[in-house]
C-alpha cells in the first residue's frame, strides 16, 4: 500500500511538471541587415522605449504577411504567424481565404507597442484600428516627427512607425502593407501616401507608469 501511494504520488506530480516542461519559450525576433540598419539609424539619444518600439517593427521586415484583422497580443515572436487561417474579418476581398496568419497595419502597431512595453495591455493603450490609433495621438507636424510616431494615410486607411529620423528630407516608416504583401520600410513616407504625423499616447502613459513605480513625483 506504501509503495502504491508513493506510486501515486509520483505520477500526480510527473502529470502536474509535464505541462510546464513543454512549455517554450517565445523564439527570438529575427535579425536581418535591414533591421540592423534601421537600429543603426536611430538617435544615441532617443528614449528607451521609442527605441524598442522601431526595433521591434524592423525585426519583423519580410517575415509577417498581411493578414486582413490579424492582431496579436504576443510579447515577441507569435508562433501563429505564417500559419494558414482563414480571414474571418469583414470588409476584404480577402474574407473567407485561408492564408497564412500575419497582421494588418494597425495590428502590426499594435504589436510593436505590446512587444516594446512587454504588456499585452499595451496595444490598447496605442488605441485599436487606424481610426482610434489616430485618436491616442497628438497631432505633430512632419518636421518634428521622431522615430515611434505613428504615420497615418489622409483618409486613416492604413498607418505606420516613423522608423528614424529624415535621410535627405524623407522619412522612413515601418508599416505591414497589403499591396507590399506584408512588413517592409517604405524609405520615404510622403511618397508612400503617408500625409500626417500623430504622437501616442502611449509613450506619456508609460513613462508616467514607470516613474510611479519608482517613486518619482
């Protein structure tokens, strides 16, 4: 009977450690020299969190595609992507196609603020859809963009991450493109569409959150 329970005991234990032994962790994000370029691009000075925010974007150039309503609340590499899914979203062309599952362009800035905060409640913070991303900004004018802006088409159909500062007078942005097939750079963003600047909210709420945290009045 003492062997049975100790048996038994064994077993409970192995069924409750099994699941967390296949439990792995996240992959890393991907590294590329386009990535690494964009890195290379940004200000020494630029705020931590900004900075997360474009590397985060960059690590993802050419390796998501654009998937009609793809969203993720994954801090880092989601494990979903490029799987096939069918597009259950309204309003595409695309609706009813199973395709690898990728992000849409508001998802894709989502995912960028979520990854950088390491907070899945920060995509929601960075507002949800292109129109209320558009809403958790302030409006900036062009000139004063900064890397981690947000920059928006003219009719907020799609948006994207101001990804460095203005080489020879354009302005590179991050975006995941439908027309482009998924993550790229676009190296000038007026001549990608892109018509007005929006600085989030979020980088204010998080940096308030922080200094809370600490302490600091």
């Amino acid at each position: 009977m003492k062997v049975r329970r100790v048996l038994s005991v064994l077993l409970l234990a192995a069924g409750m450690l099994l699941p967390g032994a296949l439990c792995r962790p996240a992959p890393a994000l991907p590294d590329s020299p386009a990535a690494r370029a964009i890195r290379a691009a940004l200000p020494a000075e630029l705020d931590p969190l900004r900075r997360r925010v474009v590397e985060a974007g960059a690590a993802l150039l050419g390796r998501v595609d654009y998937f009609w309503g793809g969203k993720s609340e994954a801090v880092g590499w989601d494990r979903r992507w490029g799987t096939a899914t069918v597009v259950d979203a309204p309003g595409s062309s695309t609706t009813g196609q199973c395709l690898p599952f990728g992000l849409d362009c508001s998802g894709f800035v989502s995912w960028c603020a979520v990854t950088a905060a390491e907070d899945p409640a920060a995509g929601a913070v960075m507002g949800s859809g292109v129109s209320g991303q558009w809403a958790a900004c302030t409006p900036v004018d062009w000139e004063q963009a900064q890397p981690g802006d947000l920059a928006f088409f003219p009719d907020l159909s799609h948006v994207g991450v101001v990804a460095g500062p203005p080489a020879e007078g354009a302005l590179p942005v991050l975006h995941c493109s439908s027309s482009l097939g998924g993550v790229v750079c676009s190296p000038d963003a007026a001549a990608a569409g892109f018509t007005a600047i929006g600085r989030p909210e979020f980088y204010s709420f998080y940096k308030n959150a922080i200094e809370s945290d600490k302490g600091i009045d």
